[in-house]
C-alpha cells in the first residue's frame, strides 16, 4: 500500500495542462495546447512574439478561464481565480515588474506571504499575541528570502529605487514568499546585462535545488537552453515542439518559426544555428513585446 502511495506521488506531476484552449471572441490566442511540469524540472517555453506564451501563463494562473481545458497542480483542477492558485501552491512573475514602487523591499516580500497568513481582520486590529507570533514569522521568513536573493542589507530601501536587476530579483523573492511548489517566471533576464542574466540563471537552478519547479518565458536562446531540462516552442499559439533542448534546439521548424521564414525554405547551415540568428532577431524586440501581459 505505501510502496503504491509512494509510486502515485512520484510519477503526478506538479503541473499538468492538458487540452488548454483560449478564445477572444473570434480570436483563438492558445489553441489545444498540453504541457506537464515535474516535480524537480525547470521547463521552458519559447515562441516567437505574439505566440501565446503569457496568454497561456495567464490561463494556469487563473487570470484567465481558459475556453477549453484543465490545468491540475498536484492532480487537482485548479479553480480560475488567481489567489486561490497561489494558495494552491503556484506563484508567478510578471512580464513588466510589478512592484510597490512606493513600499520597502522587505514590505514588497511580505505581501506575498498573504496566502499563508492565517490571522484574520480582528486579529490585526487587536494585535494579540497570535498576531504578533505570525507577523515575526512573516518578518523572519521575508528576511530569509532577500538573504537568499542577496538583498538583505537593501529590506529598508524602497523598491523604486532598486537598480533594474535588483527589481527582478525582488519579484521573484516575493513570488517565493508563498511558499510555492511550482514558480511561473515570465522572461525573467529581460532587459538584464550578460552579468545580470548570468546571476539570475544561478538563482534559478537554486530554486530548483530549493525543491521549487520552474516554467520559464525567456527570448534568450543561450540562457534558456542552458537553463531547461525540457523546453516547448509555441508558435500562433499552437504547440510545435516539446523536448529536451537539443532537440529543440536542432529543429529546424523552430529556426522556421524565429525567423519568419517557411520551414521548406531553410537551409541546413541556417537550421544548424538557432542558438544565434533566432536569439539575435528575438532579444531585439523582447522588451517590446507585442505579447503583454493583458492580452
């Protein structure tokens, strides 16, 4: 009986979209799209712009009812309503840094601990000893994670007033504050420096250690295929391929795909080089993305 338990627990994955589908109005954005995340994977999805990625990172977080499909975390069907994700156990970033500008660092992190704050509106206004004892765990867990990301000595500076590298960083601390099983991170390096994406590729794979899964939108060919275990190109919202990265890195539909061009008209030297032309022509516009987190 255990040995069955332990079994069932080790193949369910920590995500499994199957059949997702997004329609507005006549416009199909994610068509039929499946992707399963494993406990321990950092899984990419790559696309050209405007291919759906952020629209289906919406439809797992509940930001959007997906028109067809179901997205399981652990097995179970997640409802359609973003805080109750988050309290399922997913947390994400956001394509454009959505920080309180005007709040601490160290305050930035401790909204993130909302979900698993049990103390209520009496609690706070009443400030007893059960309030107390959660606000210093809070404190001391927020704390934790900025030691983790290296800003601990910045959790009294405002957030504003971070360098841009430092913001992202603190995006993701935040998104950790809730104590995830699966991290959702949506081009994470954009706008960043070689260093800066360099640091943030070596805090993922400690997330990773940390026993956090990570789905990951990044334009950046080079880091994502160092980055994966697992990587899926979208492209016009359809899944075009699923595998490890050298696989998909050699295939020449999504050099296709990247560069705009038929798959039947690209060459052997051309398709033999998606980590170059298609990264180049793709980080040239990734800060400018016509994929925006609205749509």
């Amino acid at each position: 009986m255990n040995d069955m338990t332990t079994t069932t627990e080790t193949t369910t994955p920590v995500l499994d979209a199957s059949g997702v589908t997004m329609r507005f109005g006549g416009l199909t954005a994610v068509r039929d799209v499946d992707l399963k995340v494993n406990a321990g994977e950092i899984v990419g999805l790559i696309g050209p712009n405007g291919a759906g990625k952020t629209t289906f990172f919406n439809c797992l977080t509940g930001l959007y009812v997906p028109t067809e499909g179901k997205v399981r975390y652990k097995g179970t069907v997640l409802p359609p309503k973003p805080h109750l994700v988050t309290q399922a156990g997913i947390a994400r970033t956001f394509q454009n840094i959505r920080l309180f500008a005007n709040m601490t660092v160290l305050e930035n992190v401790l909204v993130g601990r909302h979900t698993r704050t049990k103390e209520g509106l009496w609690s706070a206004l009443l400030r007893g000893p059960g309030f107390k004892k959660a606000e210093a765990a809070s404190h001391a867990r927020a704390m934790e994670l900025l030691e983790f990301i290296g800003l601990q000595d910045k959790a009294d500076h405002l957030a504003r007033n971070l360098p841009y590298g430092d913001q992202r960083k603190l995006e993701i601390a935040r998104a950790l504050a809730s104590d995830p099983g699966l991290l959702l991170l949506d081009e994470p390096t954009a706008g960043m420096n070689p260093q800066e994406t360099r640091v943030t590729e070596e805090l993922i794979f400690a997330i990773r250690d940390m026993g956090i899964a990570v789905l990951v939108i990044e334009h950046d060919m080079r880091f994502i295929f160092n980055l994966c275990d697992r990587v899926a190109c979208l492209v016009q919202g359809e899944k075009l391929v699923e595998g490890t990265p050298a696989v998909v890195q050699g295939d020449e539909r999504v050099v296709a795909a990247y560069l705009g061009t038929p798959f039947e008209g690209d060459t052997p030297e051309k398709a033999g080089t998606p980590d170059a032309e298609p990264a180049a022509a793709d980080n040239a516009g990734s800060t400018t993305s016509t994929e925006g987190e609205g749509q």
